[in-house]
C-alpha cells in the first residue's frame, strides 16, 4: 500500500500544463520584502494543485511559511531566507525562495502578530521538519484523481479533509495553520452571538464569540481572504512610480490587429 500511494503521489505531482506568470517576482525583490512568519501562497500546476484549486474557487493552491535565517544554526545545509512547506513524497522540508521564481505568488502577512509569537510561530514550522506522510492512506490521495471531481460546492470544503489519514494535510495550509493556531492568531474564525442578560430587567447585550476552526479545514485561500492577513506586493512595497516605466512609441497603426506594449522580464520595463 506504501508503494502505492508513493506511485499516486508521482501522478497527482506531475504537472498538467504549464501556468505563464502574471507576476513571477525576482526571488532577491521577494527575499527582501519577506519577514519571517509571511505567508507565501502558490499558484501550482500538478494535477493535485488543479483539484485543489478546483475545490476552493482559489488561484492558490500551496503554502508556505517563509521562516528567514531561523535555519541557519542547524546542521543539514538548509538554505538561508528560506520557506519551509509540506511535501506530499518527501513531507516537511525546507526549500529556497529560488524554486518558486517562475510561479505566481503572493504575500501574506499576519497583522500586529508579536515578535514572540511570530517566532513560536516559525519555531513550530522548524520543529516540524522531517515529519512524513503515511502514504498507504490510499482512500484519502485517490480524492485527487479527478482535476474537477463532481463535487456539490456546500461539501467541497469537506471533501478536502475527508479521512482520518495524514495525507489530508497534503495541502499544506493545513501545516501553517497549525502553527499560527498554537499561538491562537486567527485565520478565518468562526462567529456565533450569544445573548447576554444585564442586572436590570430588559438589559440585554449580543456578544460574539470566535470559535477556531480545526486546522484540517483551512485551505490556501483563507490566508488570502481573511481579514487578519495584509497582502504585501514587492513592487508597491519598493516605492513603485508609475512614471519611472519606459514605454514603447506605438508603431503605425494597422487597424484592430496592432499589439499592445509587453512588459519586457529582463529589464521590467514595458517595450
């Protein structure tokens, strides 16, 4: 069963097709506009990332938690400024900012999140590292198998921490939430009201509760919505001024046909 889940994994990991950036950032722009405990989430292209995607009515489909140098000081080669995620084949490593330089991404930052805790925070993803999936949870990697499964939208959220196997935490928010989780900082908590009667008679008040949501239930997409989270953009956070890009002059018009300026990636000027 091992041996065969190891084979779903290669299958659900290979890429489809492949996704042209709308803004692949340069990984040095990105390092430095990172802080640790930033949430980096991905567009992916696996098979696993398009059902994914599919299920969450998300771009997203990964995540990962950028953690700077805290890994530094171990033994193993762990490269500096680097984001550590949850693999499904090899579980939680480390990886460098370098291997998502030709994908989109986005920045996802946790507001008014303390020093202390955003080092619990990267300290729980550290002590994490080496963690590895039980792949002969087959039931639970086969959910993949179809890009779009034919899944009602009520129970599509649902579908994605069906099982009781660790390769529910395939997508790997669900890592990340756990360690923003044990220092209680909220994703997308759920509210109640309560009623909440006074000392005198007709005095009553509506209090509202947050209620954490289990971690097996937070997609990518949550960091991306949740209203605790700011989105960082490298080139508005490097003082972008529009007036400083270099445009090509139109060339003669030819009617509906002409081409419009492109963005030029070598020099980020558009031509």
């Amino acid at each position: 069963m091992n041996r065969l889940g190891l084979l779903l994994t290669r299958f659900l990991e290979k890429p489809l097709s492949l996704i042209p950036p709308f803004e692949a950032v340069d990984p040095a722009m990105l390092q430095a506009t990172l802080r640790p405990g930033d949430v980096v989430l991905v567009e992916g292209s696996s098979r696993i990332s398009l059902a994914i995607k599919y299920l969450t009515q998300s771009t997203w489909s990964h995540a990962a938690l950028y953690v700077g140098d805290a890994l530094k000081t171990l033994n193993g080669g762990y490269p500096a400024g680097a984001l550590i995620e949850a693999d499904l084949q090899r579980g939680v490593i480390a990886v460098p900012l370098a291997k998502y330089a030709t994908a989109n991404t986005r920045i996802c930052r946790p507001v008014g999140l303390t020093p202390e805790d955003s080092r619990a925070v990267v300290d729980f993803m550290v002590g994490s590292l080496g963690k590895r999936y039980d792949l002969r949870n087959v039931i639970d990697l086969m959910r993949y198998l179809l890009p779009h499964p034919p899944v009602p939208v009520r129970w599509r959220r649902r579908m994605l921490a069906l099982g009781s196997g660790d390769p529910t935490r395939a997508i790997c928010s669900t890592l990340v939430a756990q360690a923003f989780e044990s220092v209680r900082y909220p994703i997308l908590p759920e509210v109640s009201s309560v009623f909440v009667r006074g000392a005198t008679r007709g005095d009553v008040t509506i209090r509202e509760l947050q209620h954490i949501r289990h971690h097996s239930l937070f997609t990518p997409r949550d960091f991306d919505v949740s209203p605790y989270f700011q989105i960082v953009k490298p080139t508005i956070e490097r003082r972008f001024d529009y007036r400083t890009m270099h445009w090509a002059e139109a060339t003669p018009a030819s009617g509906a046909g002409e081409r419009p300026p492109e963005l030029s990636r070598e020099s980020g000027h558009l031509r």
